[in-house]
C-alpha cells in the first residue's frame, strides 16, 4: 500500500500549484471516503483521493468529458492534465457549483437523469464489468477496527447476497451505470440538478443505479419521494424480487468508508459503524443510519 506523510490538505495545495490554479481562502468542504476542498478564487472543487483509485478516477475524467459531450447534466472536470500523483494521493479538480439554501435536488431529479444515462451507448472507454463489494472485501479484511467476529459476520453476509445476486433475472438489462447513483450525488446548478461522483462508473445491470434511492430509507426517504423517483426514471423496482438483494449489498457497501475512517482513529465513524452492524444483525431497518 502507498503511504504518504503530506496530508490531503497539503497535496490539494502542491497540485494547484501545478495547475497554476489559485489556492488562496482553501476551505474543506467534506472528508469522507475522499476529500473535498472549495477553491473560492478559482470556481472549482479539489477532490483528494487514495492512490489505489487511480484507474478508477483515470475513467471518471474521461467518461466525464464523454458525458458532457452528449448533452448529460454532470459535474465537469476542468481543462486540465489531470488526475495528478501527488505524494500518494490522485487529485482532481472540477467545476464548482454553488448551492443554494433550500433543500438539494429530490429523488426525481436523479430519477430523469439516470434515464437519460441509461439511454446512452456504451462510451469508447475502458469501463470494468460491475462487480458488488468488489472494494468493500479487501477493506473489511485489512480492518484494525473491526473484530473478528464482526468481521467474519460481514464478509459471511457478503458470500450470501452475492450468492443470491448472481442468480437474479434483471430486465431492464446491461449497459452504461454510475455505480454509486443516489440523491446525495446530485447538486443544484441554478435550476437543474447534475450528477457527480462518476469513480465507479461500470457496465452492469441497470437495476442497480436504481436500488440505492430505495435504500436510502435508512436515512428517512419517503415512500412518495420513492414513488416521484421512479416516475422520474419510467420504471418501479419496488415489486421487483430482487430489489431486497440489491439494498442489502448496498447497506454493506455503506461500511466501507466508516471502516476506514475508523482504522484511522474517528470516533464518531467508528460510532456509527457500530450502530450500522448492530442494526443489520439484527435485521433492524426502522432505525434510521446517520448520512456521514
């Protein structure tokens, strides 16, 4: 594994200066899974990711550019060389779209632009074949956090639903999918809504862009925010045999990035990570999961 001892922080700074980019009034906006900083000056948005997503983010910029070049309301990275190997770390930098106050882009808005991306051809890129928990494994069993029998616990759970997901019958078939489509990937810009975060961005069922706004009742969605969804989208998952798999491995998938932070020594992930497992064993889905 690559290890740097320049903070993400630090390596946002050196690769603005690489890009000649203004670094002046830098300004967190999210540390997660990646982190975020605002470049006030320069209308645009640094996202600091770990090495080992190289290829990944590599596709993004590219699938991207392909997007926007048809027509696809998306966040667009600027016209830069990019990504850049910074110290360990791969950074990005994207167009910046201020928010307003008010509530962010509803599940209908996600709902109309999956359409319109499931509608697409296959883009002239690389992109693997979608494969559930693909990341989430070697996490899990590299953990210093977890114990063992939390740990045997998920990647146990993770040998049933993928069992289960291999043998589903998906209709709306194979092509073109985001990977990590829900609501939260979504951002206003004036009055329309795009679509961000494209790392996991594969050929696969399209069942599984729409899974993950159903699953997101672990975090209050409404049955009628489900239904303006799908009406969005042209089609209802929610008597689909399947769409229970698709939600289970998504809630697991979820654990990834708090593991992670909890290896690292946050206590406030390490806190959640624990109400997420004690509600899964437990089958527990009316208890609601903190977002971040």
């Amino acid at each position: 594994m690559t290890t740097t001892s320049l903070t993400p922080h630090g390596a946002a700074l050196r690769a603005c200066t690489v890009w000649g980019l203004s670094a002046r009034g830098i300004s967190p906006l999210r540390t997660h899974a990646t982190s975020v900083y605002l470049l006030p000056q320069a209308g645009a948005v640094v996202r600091v990711s770990r090495a080992e997503q190289r290829a990944s983010i590599q596709r993004a910029i590219a699938l991207t550019r392909w997007l926007a070049g048809h027509g696809l309301e998306i966040t667009e990275p600027l016209d830069v060389s990019q990504p850049l190997d910074v110290h360990g770390y791969v950074i990005t930098v994207w167009q910046h779209y201020p928010q307003p106050d008010g509530p962010p882009p509803g599940p209908e808005h996600l709902g109309h632009l999956l359409r319109r991306l499931h509608q697409l051809p296959e883009p002239p890129i690389d992109l693997p074949a979608y494969r559930p928990h693909l990341a989430l494994r070697p996490v899990v069993e590299s953990s210093t956090t977890l114990t063992p029998s939390d740990r045997e616990w998920i990647l146990g759970r993770s040998d049933e639903l993928l069992d289960a997901y291999a043998h589903l019958d998906f209709s709306l078939g194979q092509g073109l999918i985001h990977g990590d489509a829900y609501p939260g990937n979504t951002l206003w810009d004036r009055s329309a809504a795009r679509l961000g975060d494209w790392d996991e961005a594969a050929i696969g069922p399209r069942e599984t862009d729409l899974a993950n706004t159903f699953q997101g009742v672990r975090f209050g969605r409404t049955t009628d925010q489900l239904r303006a969804f799908s009406d969005a989208y042209g089609y209802d998952l929610t008597d689909w045999p399947g769409l229970s798999v698709l939600t289970e491995l998504r809630d697991l998938h979820t654990l990834g990035s708090f593991i992670r932070r909890a290896d690292l020594g946050d206590l406030e992930a390490t806190a959640q990570l624990d109400f997420r497992l004690e509600t899964l064993k437990h089958g527990d889905r009316t208890k609601s999961w903190a977002i971040h």
